[in-house]
C-alpha cells in the first residue's frame, strides 16, 4: 500500500467517527494556537529591541526632579540619591552647559519649549491641520520650538542654507529663527529667506517681535515625530531664551525637564550611568534620570511574564489534551480489532498496520496543527488588547514550522502506542472477537 492509499485510508476512518476526529483536532487547535502565539512573542524579541534601539525615541534619556519621577507609576528609575528626598528640582543654562561640556561627543543635553505666535507674512483665515482632525489653526499662525544647538546634532539636522543659532545666540537671547524649507517658500516665495525679517505676535500679546531668518532646513524623508506639531510644516526653531516665557520670566528662566539624546550605535546602558554620574556632580541629589528603553524593556518584561504563564498553562493543558486522545485512540483501536485481524489475514504485515494508524494520528494531528497556526493570528490580537502590550505577529514561515513541528510530536505521542498496539493484534484471536 503506498503512502497515498495509507493517507485515504486513514482519512476515510477519521470520517466514519466525525465528533472524535473533530474533536482531536480542535483539541490539538488550540493547544498549537496558544503555544505558537507565546513562543512567536519570545523569538521576536530580540530582533524587535535591536530594532526599537535605533528608534529615535527609545535613544532619549529624561533629566526631571525626583519627586516627579516618583509620581509616575509603572516606570524603572535611575535615581541619583537617597530614596526619600523630595525637594523640586530645576535647572539654569548655565548648568546646562557645564552638564553637556562634561557628556561624550555622543550625547546631546537639550531643553524644548513651545509655543505659537501669528505674523502678517501669512493671511488671517482658519485652517483644519490634516494630521489632527477637529484642531484648528489660524492661516498665519507658526509653530516655535525654543530649543538650545544640541537638539540639531542629536536630529541630525541638514542645512539647505545658512547657520543654525549658536549657543551665544542663546545667552544673548538673539531673536534668530531657523525655518524648514516649505515653510520659507511659503512666507517669502522665490526670495533668499536668509536675512529676512519675521514679525511675530504671541497669543496674548499686543505688540510684535521680529526674528531674523538665519538658516533654512532642508527636507528630509522622514519628519520627525515633535509634540504640538500642529500646521505640519508650520513648525520653526528658535534660541529657547528668545521665547515669551524666557522674557517673562525675572532672572531668567529654568527648566524642570531636560533631554539627552544619544546619537545611533550609542550604549544606552553605558549612557545612563554617564548622564546619571554627571548629573550627580552639577544638580546633587535632588535630580532623576530615566530611560524610554528601559522603560520599555521592563513593560515588555511584565508582558513576557503574563505571556510565559499562559504559555505554560497552555503546554500543560495540551500534555492533558493529548492524554485524553491517546485513550480515544487506544479506544478506536480496539473497536477496529476484529478490522485489524481481517486485514493482516488478507496479506498486511504488521509494520503496514502500524503505519496506518500512525498515518491517521499524523492526519489529524497535522489538521490541528493548520487550525492552530491560524488560530495563533487572532490569539496575538486577544493578548495584545488584554495585556495592552506590543506583541509581533511573527514570520508567517516560523509559525508554520513551529506549529508543524509541534503537531508532529503530539501526533507520535498520542499516535505511537495504539499504533503498536494494533500491529501486535493476533489475526487468529482478533477473528474470533464479536
């Protein structure tokens, strides 16, 4: 009998005990599904962190006083000091700069504000931003980002033309501004921008200001990501000392919140403990340093852990499962006996009997396992909204494999025993059953 005959054969017994066979399967279904989810999730890890390091957002470290860095749940923290103090922290330019003179040519210190002002370069109509449905925005409203120079070498930041503000346009609190591309061509068209005046009028305020064109960006593939990104391409770049607050402020202004980014290829680990060290040595012990990796990895830590225990009880409960069908096969084996003895009177040898019930336990087990793989797509989804976690799909190839490879050895361990038991059968005494 060949191996296609052994294969109908098989098929065609499964038929005649449907809700068994069914069963099986769906039995077998579920245990493959859950464990190629859980184990689809473990393999991509790895791949997927190599990945998020290079993600700009996961190479910032976050400089906040440590009574706010206590008030956020759920994150690890990287605190310089004893656990109980609980005084505010903030931090001068001045301190900035010394911090960022003590930090590798690989880490960048910088502090962000933003804000938005109109001018009379553009006309008075309101616009709906495209990439914020339901915000509204005046035709000739800007978007500032006051910054310091750092923020350009961690962005990689490419001039088309001109300068971008230096760290004395800063500390003389030069009113210089720095535009993308699009946004020169829209408020002076075909002219050089580098040189021309803004006039700016804050929300709140009733006289203008005038910022100098000093640098034109030029386009990039992929525009970063930036919080208050209202108007898209409206968004422009200032020294952070020539922001209304800046002036407003009596002494100068301090920040409660700074950034270090950390150029690509960067050891976060090794820069963690760099800015945490010299952090230490300018700010004291009232200051926390935080990592969005780290962070992260501990989200996903607690996510493999939930992950791991479903894929434990999910082992145990296909071991069980497979129990309970090694009995149903054990049982089917015996209904067939007087089958098995007619068969091997007619010629079949015992290893040909042994193979057609393996090749029937392999049938169903391989169903199972083509349920299961598919049923594993709409587990991940199930998990990732219980668990509020990221969970990858996976390579549709490994799941196949994966899940093969575990129908398998399910099939030989429910499918091996009865097997051997029907090849053992005595034709003689298995005609003379009822």
């Amino acid at each position: 009998m060949s191996l296609w005959e052994q294969f109908k054969w098989s098929f065609r017994h499964s038929k005649r005990q449907p809700l068994e066979s069914l069963l099986v399967v769906l039995t077998i279904a579920l245990g493959v599904g859950v464990i190629i989810a859980v184990l689809g999730l473990f393999l991509s890890v790895g791949s997927q962190y190599r990945d998020i390091e290079q993600a700009q957002h996961f190479r910032m470290l976050e400089l906040l006083s440590k009574s706010e860095s206590a008030r956020r749940d759920g994150a690890p923290l990287t605190l310089i000091g004893s656990q109980d103090e609980s005084g505010e922290w903030s931090a001068t330019l001045e301190e900035l700069a010394e911090f960022q003179r003590n930090l590798p040519s690989t880490m960048h210190a910088y502090v962000e504000t933003h804000w938005s002002a109109r001018t009379p370069l553009l006309p008075e109509n309101e616009e709906s931003d495209e990439e914020f449905p339901g915000w509204y925005f005046d035709a000739n409203q800007l978007f500032i980002m006051g910054t310091t120079p750092e923020y350009f070498a961690f962005n990689e930041s490419v001039l088309q033309s001109g300068n971008f503000f230096l760290p004395d346009d800063v500390m003389n609190r030069s009113n210089v501004i720095v535009l993308p591309v699009h946004l020169a061509t829209e408020l002076f068209g075909d002219s050089d921008p580098l040189g021309q005046v803004i006039p700016l009028l804050p929300f709140g305020d009733e006289e203008s200001v005038d910022y100098t064109v000093i640098g034109v960006l030029a386009p990039s593939e992929a525009e970063e990501d930036l919080p208050f990104r209202l108007g898209g391409s409206r968004m422009c770049y200032a020294p952070v000392t020539a922001t209304p607050f800046y002036r407003e402020a009596r002494g100068g202004m301090s920040f409660q919140n700074i950034t270090v980014g950390l150029d690509k290829g960067t050891d976060i680990a090794t820069a963690l403990e760099r800015a945490t060290s010299e952090a230490r040595l300018v700010w004291g012990d009232l200051v926390a340093v935080r990592s969005s990796l780290a962070e992260f990895r501990e989200s996903q830590k607690q996510m493999q852990r939930y992950a791991l225990l479903i894929g434990v009880l999910a082992s145990v409960g296909l071991v069980i499962a497979v129990i309970n069908i090694l009995n149903l096969m054990l049982a089917r084996v015996l209904k067939r006996t007087k089958s098995i003895g007619l068969s091997m009177a007619l010629g079949s040898s015992r290893p040909m009997v042994f193979r057609q019930f393996i090749m029937e336990a392999l049938t169903l087990g391989m169903a199972g396992s083509i349920f299961g793989v598919a049923l594993s797509f709409a587990l991940v989804e199930v998990l990732r909204k219980a668990l509020g976690a990221f969970f990858s799909t996976g390579v549709l190839g490994t799941r196949v494999l994966m899940g093969v490879a575990i129908g398998f050895v399910a099939s030989l361990v429910f499918g091996v025993y009865p097997a051997y038991l029907g090849s053992k059968t005595d034709p003689v005494d298995a005609l003379r059953t009822d």
